[in-house]
C-alpha cells in the first residue's frame, strides 16, 4: 500500500491534508519522480506561507538533487511570480508549494513541466503518480545542488513588465484612492508598485479594492463600499477595453460566465471560447485557440502577454487605467453587463453526484443538456450549471434568469434535486 492517499492527485494539481493524507517523504519522491518524467536539469521551487509549505519545498528539492537535479530555492513567493520566474530563469520544471484557497491544514503542488506548461492529471500527474506508486527510484550517478539567489532581481524586472504592459504611467493613479488587501506573499509587490507608481493607498474612503487569495493568483475587485463584483463583469470591462475597430480579441471563458457578459461579447466582435473550470483547462484553450485573455468566475484572469498565466496586478493597473481615462466608477464600467440576474455561485455538500446529476438531465431534459464539466442545461430565458468541485468535496451551482422572480423560482427547484441527492 502506498504511503500516501492518491485521491491527493487531482485533475490539475496535488492537494490534501498534510500528515494524514501525504507527508514529507512524499514531496521527496515528487522532486524524484518529476526528474525521471521531465528527464530535465534545472528545476524552480517556491512556497506560500503556510505552516506545513517550508517543509514540503526542502524535501521536494532533495528529491530532485537527490535524482541528479539542480534545485532554485526561491523561498516564500505569490503564484503569479513564481511563473514570471520560471520564464526568466528558463529552467526545466518547477512546482510551486500552495494549497491555493484551501484552509491551513491543508497542503499541496502546483506542478510545471517545459515552457512553464501545468502539468495536470490528463498530461502527466498520472504517470509521475505511477512513478511514485513504484517507489523504484534509480540512484543518480551524479548529485545535482541546490542555490538560492536572484529573488530581488527579478522581482524588480517582474513589477516592470506589469508597469510596460500596463502602460500606466506614475501621472495617471496621481488622484485615484485606492485600497489593496494583498497576502504576505504579495505584499512586496505592491510596496514595488506603489513606490513606482506614487499609489495613494488607503483602508478608508477608497474608490475601488483589491484583494487577491492566499498565493495571490486570484483577483477579487470590490467597489467603494465594499460589494464584490463578479469575475466575469470584470473580465468583460478588460475585454470590451480591448476591443477595436480594427482588433477582435479571442477571448476563454469559464463556461458558467453570466449571459449578459457573453452576449456582449459577441455584440463587440470578440470571438469566445468555453473552457472547463480549472487553471489547467483554461490554460491549455488559451494556448490552443491562442486567446488574448482568459477568465474564471474564482478570480482567475489569464493573459496572453504572461505566458497564458494569471496576472492580477496587472488586471489591477489596467482597471485603474480604465477607470482614470473614463472617470466612471467600477460601478458604473460593469453595469452594462448585468442584464441577466445571477445567483453567485452556491456550494454545497457533494452527496450522491451521479444520482444527482441524473435527476437533474431528467427533470430538465427539454432544455440543452451539455456535460463540458458537470451538468449545463439551458433555455431561452434561464440555465444553469451544477459541477463537482476538482479541489473539495462539494458541489458548485450557478443559476441565471432573465428575471430576479424567475431567478429565485428555478434556483430553489435546482437546489432542492441535488439536495434530495444526499
């Protein structure tokens, strides 16, 4: 029997809870297995600051110098670094130590193959699990060494390449009040930018917020008193600032984006595609279609100019740019897009997800019933998804209308079949 739980493996990263469902030893075998499947040299590890991270990053990176591998220890760094990184040192693979938003107990990797590629259940976490379920590890003729150097260099050329892309300028933000909730792990960062930038950051009177999760890959933006807006509004601002006479951009979207947002998309030009939730689905579409822009209703905004990678300080900068040269509030730049009402997404206990989901397909099957990821059906003036979560036992559900009646009739006959499913 294995050492360790293998549903830790999911469809886009490695995620449990640390001591019970994988452990140290663990992480030493993944620096191991990811040499012998990559059969690569250099090799980036950064962590978040969660207690169990620190542990997890030494042993991983002793697996791989262990296998013949060299080892770029960058210590504590957000998700979104971690990638810039990877670019700018132009290693091999890597992983970054995070559980994303999952609680404190919780441990994990998000594993990189060449070119900074996720590497996911469908592209490689299933044979490097193999790899580790052998627990046949040859031993290297040659010890490779770890270093540790370079973090502050390259911090200073990842806040210019957010700046140069944005094409702010320290003048434009000179009035705008502004509020930002960074992590530890971001709060360099956003020193680095308000320095360069000259922001006015304030925890009162502030014209728009942003706050990010705990590995800072997640951007939520929040208006003045402080009502967070959905992703997708957010992602429709960025995409309609885009778009031109001359320039249609390609656009991947979460497949639960709001009807209003997608139509209009398709009322600017812009030429969309649905993507399964998750950073791995979204990422691979972005390259296949090759996207200007990506998004998820978690927070996640992809862009083409970071390699396909989520970049929120750079949403960030192009939303302020937006709301300077417009002079509207956030309010007032998203509210063209709310014209379909929306439940948010709900969460509940999984229960029985196959019962739940054939209950669903049969009470609904007059509507279009798509299966991308979970359960989709739709007609003319109403829809939904039901999907299982690919990182918690849970289920998410999404219901829109045209009406705010309609829209709480069908969202408690939703609720109540996957809740007679427990």
């Amino acid at each position: 029997m294995p050492n360790f739980n293998p549903e830790i493996f999911k469809a886009y990263d490695i995620r449990g809870i640390y001591g019970r469902d994988f452990d140290d030893d663990f992480a030493f075998k993944l620096g191991a297995a990811l040499v012998l499947y990559l059969k690569r040299r250099r090799f980036l590890v950064a962590l978040d600051d969660r207690p169990s991270s620190s542990g997890l990053a030494e042993s991983f990176a002793r697996g791989v110098v262990a296998s013949g591998g060299d080892v770029e220890l960058f210590g504590r760094a957000a998700t979104p670094f971690f990638n810039f990184a990877f670019g700018e040192l132009a290693v091999d693979g890597g992983v970054m130590v995070t559980a994303s938003h999952n609680t404190a107990e919780y441990g994990g990797f998000k594993v990189f193959g060449d070119g900074g590629r996720i590497i996911g259940l469908e592209s490689g976490l299933d044979k490097i699990k193999s790899i580790i379920l052998e627990n046949q590890f040859p031993v290297s003729k040659q010890t490779g060494k770890m270093t540790q150097d370079g973090k502050s260099e390259i911090l200073k050329k990842y806040i210019d390449f957010v700046i140069k892309k944005s094409e702010i300028t320290n003048h434009t933000l000179s009035d705008m009040r502004i509020r930002i909730d960074a992590p530890v792990l971001a709060r360099n960062e956003v020193v680095e930018l308000k320095n360069r930038l000259n922001l006015k950051l304030t925890e009162d009177g502030h014209e728009v917020m942003f706050s990010f999760d705990s590995d800072a890959d997640r951007i939520y933006v929040s208006d003045a008193k402080g009502n967070r807006l959905g992703a997708d509004l957010i992602v429709g601002l960025l995409v309609k600032d885009m778009t031109g006479f001359w320039k249609k951009p390609k656009v991947v979207c979460d497949l639960r984006f709001s009807r209003g947002v997608k139509e209009a998309f398709h009322k600017m030009g812009a030429k969309t595609t649905r993507s399964r939730v998750g950073r791995y689905f979204m990422k691979e579409n972005m390259l296949k279609r090759k996207a200007d822009l990506g998004g998820e209703l978690a927070g996640h905004i992809f862009f083409k100019e970071a390699d396909n990678n989520e970049l929120p300080l750079l949403a960030m900068l192009k939303i302020l740019k937006i709301m300077v040269r417009t002079g509207k509030s956030i309010n007032e730049l998203v509210e063209p897009f709310k014209t379909w009402a929306n439940s948010g997404e709900i969460n509940l206990a999984t229960g029985n997800w196959p019962v739940a989901a054939g209950k669903l397909k049969e009470k609904y099957k007059d509507g279009k019933i798509d299966e991308l990821d979970g359960v989709t059906v739709e007609y003319s003036d109403w829809w939904f998804n039901v999907r299982p979560s690919n990182t918690e036992p849970i289920v998410r559900t999404v219901v829109e209308a045209q009406s705010h009646e309609l829209l709480n009739q069908k969202t408690e006959e939703v609720l109540e079949i996957i809740k007679a499913a427990q």
